[in-house]
C-alpha cells in the first residue's frame, strides 16, 4: 500500500490559511490545522524569512500580511507570482464530490 502524500506542503496550507485569515493567531491556526503550536510558529516564521509573510505587532496580537508579489521558491517556478497562486487557491470553494473544468 502506497503511503498517503498531499500536493501542497505544510508550508502552502498555513500560508492559505493565512491569507484567507490575516489575524489568525498561531493557536488557532494549530487547532483547525491540527499541528502543534509550535510548528506554525516555525513555519510562519520560514515564511516570514523567505519574504512570503510579513509579521507585525498589533497591540499583543501579530497581524500577517502575505507578499502577493513573492515568486514561487522551486527553479521552475520563478515565474509565478504567490499573488496568482493564492487567488486560484482562494477562488469559490469546491463541494465534496463535485468536479470542475478549469477556466481556459
């Protein structure tokens, strides 16, 4: 039996997770990914060094804001704007079990 895999890491789910909900805090973005509080925070802050992710303070609370401009990290990917992506990704939600043609 084949090992299950996903098609986005870790990384990409917290950061649509982050651009859907800006001022989230790392334990709730814990629970509804269900990981450790501490591995958001590693992750937000990998984000947040590689120019994907910007963190200011608010009060006690950190507000995120996504780098729409930020180029895809993989070689072949240079060309492709984080921007795109995350409104392809954020674009009408698909029901379970309901199949869609992608826009041409």
């Amino acid at each position: 039996m084949s090992r299950p895999w996903y098609l986005m890491s870790t990384h990409g789910v917290v950061l649509l997770h982050i651009a859907r909900h800006p001022d989230s805090t790392l334990r709730e973005i814990a629970d509804i990914l269900d990981l450790t509080e501490r591995r958001i925070s590693q992750i937000v802050q990998d984000l947040a060094g590689a120019d994907y992710l910007r963190i200011d303070r608010v009060g006690r609370r950190s507000v995120y804001t996504v780098n729409q401009a930020a180029s895809m990290r993989h070689p072949t990917l240079l060309h492709v704007r984080l921007g795109d992506v995350l409104d392809l990704l954020m674009s009408e939600p698909v029901t379970p079990g309901e199949t869609r043609t992608p826009p041409v």
